[in-house]
C-alpha cells in the first residue's frame, strides 16, 4: 500500500539562513495517527506546510497520494484531499459571516451557491455550532472559533488531516469536545501538538522534531 503522504530527504534553510529541515523523512499510510513534537519555534509548523507545497525553496521529495507533487499544480490538486487546521483560527475565517467561511472551499471546488450552503450547513450542525452560521468570527471565543475552522475543512471531506496545535486556548470541556469529533472522524493525520493528552486520545506513533530533525520516539 502506498502512504498517503511521504516526504524524502525534505531540507529547508529559512530566508534568514537558519535550518529548519534537515533530511527528514516521514510517511503515513491509511489508518495512521503520528503526532509531532518539539520546542516552540523549531520548526513545526512550517513542516506541516512543506507538506502542503506552501513553503518555497525546500529541497528533497513530497508524495501525496502516491504522486510525487513538484509543481503549484501538483500540489494544489492533492490540497483538496487534505485538511489542514492551522494553529490560528483567525487564518482560516477571513469572510464576514462563519456560513461563507464554511462555503468557501466547496464554491472553489465547484459546487453551486445552493449545494455549497446545504453542505456548510450541515457540517455546522453536525459540530453542533449550526446557531453560528450567521456570525461573525471575531466574535467568536476560542472554542467556537477552533469548531468553526474545523468546519471549513471537514466541509471538503478531507481524506488526511494536518492539525496544528488544535486545542490551544481550549477549555477543559472544548478540548474534551474536540477529541471526541476527532475520534469519530477516524482519518488518517499528522498533529502537531505540544498537548500530551490530546496526542496520546488522538495518535498510536510520535516523532520529536529537533534541530532540523525528526525522529521517532514512544507514546
């Protein structure tokens, strides 16, 4: 079985000249959960963005869905099949109402207005905030907000998931909430998370990301 997503020899200098990635390899294949760790600003983040070709001048190989991805193009086809939550909610609700956030995606894939708000509602609802359709997201607290940037991913039926840092500024009771949606979901991801209650609910295998370097370690 191919993995799902594979990186190969994935190096990486920021513009500053520091290192960011040294040859790190990763794959994950259907039905795998990894967790990534590490110290604030080692580079986690822009890992998971390498993954996604958002990232220029990184050398090596990225796979997604058997493919090998070396153009905008590559890339941006494989996107549509891999939800990312970025570790600011703000990045993803940028549109004046959560209902046009949640829509966004599918009318970029497509869809028709009526089709695109029927499938934007019905995962609000299913996350149980369908009462916020109509909201703006800077009003939103951070609970509500995590849910309403879940939505506008899970809306695209993602295949593979990427979460960075999903249960920053979650209460107790969001956090428990958010673990449970996830579980159900039961996808295939990479987290990134420095929250060892959520890694060990929601991953089987961790990595440590160190100097460039990832390497694998025990849950």
């Amino acid at each position: 079985m191919k993995p799902l997503l594979e990186l190969k020899q994935l190096t990486y200098k920021r513009p500053n000249g520091k290192l960011c990635a040294q040859g790190v390899n990763l794959a994950l294949s259907a039905g795998q959960k990894v967790a990534i760790t590490g110290s604030n600003g080692c580079g986690k983040s822009t890992l998971l963005m390498m993954m996604l070709g958002l990232i220029d001048g990184v050398d090596g190989e990225v796979r997604l869905f058997g493919q090998r991805c070396d153009s905008e193009a590559a890339f941006a086809h494989a996107r549509t099949r891999i939800g990312m939550l970025f570790q600011d909610p703000d990045d993803q609700l940028f549109c004046p109402t959560i209902l046009e956030d949640v829509c966004f995606g599918p009318l970029n894939q497509g869809y028709s207005n009526q089709e695109a708000n029927k499938m934007a509602l019905q995962t609000l609802d299913e996350l149980g905030i369908g009462h916020l359709a109509q909201s703006v997201g800077y009003h939103l607290s951070g609970g509500e907000k995590r849910l309403a940037s879940l939505a506008t991913i899970l809306v695209m039926k993602p295949e593979v998931l990427l979460l960075d840092e999903p249960t920053n500024d979650l209460d107790e009771e969001n956090c428990q909430l958010f673990i449970d949606i996830i579980q159900r979901l039961d996808l295939p991801m990479v987290l990134v998370s420095h929250d060892e209650q959520l890694r060990r609910a929601l991953t089987t295998r961790e990595y440590h990301f160190k100097d460039g370097k990832l390497s694998l370690t025990t849950i």
